[in-house]
C-alpha cells in the first residue's frame, strides 16, 4: 500500500521493515553483556593440562596426537589397568598376552608386538609416574588411585627414546593434596562381583604429605568346575593392591 507526497512516493512496508531491523539491532546491541553474565554464572570447560612431552602444557598446546582420560572417567568406566584402555582412545587396542595372566599386547595404529617373551621388545613403551615398564609381561597390574593416563599415538623415540615404535602410554597417580580428606567407593555386578576402594588423605605435617589408598576385587568366572577340581575358573578375579604416597 502506498500514499502519494509532495516529494513523491514513500513504501510504508519498506519504512516498517527498516524500523524493526533497527529495533533488532539495538536489542541485540545488550545481548552480550547478558551472555557474558550467564556464561559466567555457568562457568567454563576445565582446562586439561598433560606432561606428553614432560612438563606440564595444556593438551591443545602439544603438537603430539595424544589422548588423556581424567579421573572422573577412570573412575566412571572403572579403570584399573593396561587392559581396561581399549575403546578409550582412539586406534588403541589392548589384548590379554597369549598364555600369560600378567601380560599384554598392545596395539597403536596397527602396530603391535606379539610375541610377549622377554626376548623380543615391545612397540609400546608404557610409564607409571616416568618409570619406564620394559616389557609385555608383568605389565598388567592393577594401579590405585589414578589420576590420570595419556595416550601418545605414533612413534615417541625423541622423548621417550627406544621401544616407543608405535607410541608410549603415560599413567599418572594423584598426588597426596595436603588436606584431610578421603574417599570410598562400593561397586557390584553381574558373576558376584564385590569390589571396594578406598583413599585418604592426611594433613600436611611440616614439608610431609602422605596419602593412603586401597582397593580389592573378587568375581567369579565365566565357567564353573567341578567340586575338587584342579582348574580355576575362567575369568574370575581376586586381588588385592594398596599404595602409599608421599
């Protein structure tokens, strides 16, 4: 609809459409400060901090293909070990060492040992708080009080130096925090499983900080044997492992 003016011809549509897109703009002129209230009313993501290349750098800062899973996931998933990381990250798969309780195969894009005797070197190179474990066997153990494990995919040989072909795997423990405080978890499940962990940590005393963690598991096996029967049952678990730092 028009109406005619001295001037000439003025759209009343084309002027509505100009008002309300000024009006938008001023709204949206005191929308951030809004925004910036809320976000920080709801805070932000938690910074990762890893030591893939040993110090401390945030995890998008390191120009390594690296993967870390915190404790709260460790926890959730109930990471234990080696064995527990396959699915975790990407390209990683980890398998029971054939004929061994103790040991492992694990395999970073493709890449994997087979052979677990003590003779042959592995591609992975895996670190408890920086100390090197130097062979498949006897690398299946469980580790208390995680906090947490990184992945590095690919070769690591420049910091990690030999048997790191395909990548190196970092698991790190929580340190004492000097307050007192503590922890207990109760987890049970299918095959009678009953597992319990359980942390404390004591005051700083003068330079001194101890903390103290425990965690035992029982399940029963896949199958079942016959009463007096020489073979254990397949699967089952029982274990018991505690550690104390300071």
């Amino acid at each position: 609809m028009t109406h005619q003016t001295e001037g000439g011809r003025v759209f009343r549509p084309l002027a509505m459409s100009i008002s309300m897109i000024l009006a938008a703009a001023a709204a949206q002129a005191q929308q951030p400060a809004a925004r910036g209230e809320t976000t920080e009313a709801q805070g932000t993501l938690q910074e990762v901090v890893v030591t893939a290349q040993k110090r401390e750098e945030r995890l998008q800062d390191v120009p390594v293909a690296v993967s870390a899973i915190g404790e709260r996931q460790l926890s959730s998933r109930g990471i234990q070990n080696v064995q527990d990381l396959t699915g975790l990250a990407p390209n990683v798969n980890v398998l029971p060492a054939a004929n061994s309780n103790t040991g492992s195969q694990i395999s970073i894009r493709g890449s994997v040992q087979q052979n677990p005797a003590l003779y042959w070197d592995p591609t992975v190179g895996i670190y408890i708080d920086g100390v090197y474990l130097g062979k498949n066997l006897g690398n299946v153990f469980d580790v208390v009080d995680l906090e947490r494990v990184e992945v590095l995919r690919g070769p690591q040989g420049t910091l990690y130096g030999r048997n790191t072909l395909a990548g190196a795997i970092n698991l790190i423990t929580r340190q004492p925090s000097g307050e007192f405080r503590g922890n207990v978890k109760v987890d049970v499940g299918n095959f009678n499983l009953h597992s319990a962990r359980a942390s404390l940590d004591l005051p700083r005393f003068g330079i001194a900080s101890v903390s103290l963690a425990v965690r035992g598991e029982k399940r029963d096996g896949t199958t079942q044997t016959m009463p007096g029967s020489a073979v254990r049952e397949l699967n089952n678990r029982n274990s018991t492992s505690a550690r104390a730092s300071r």
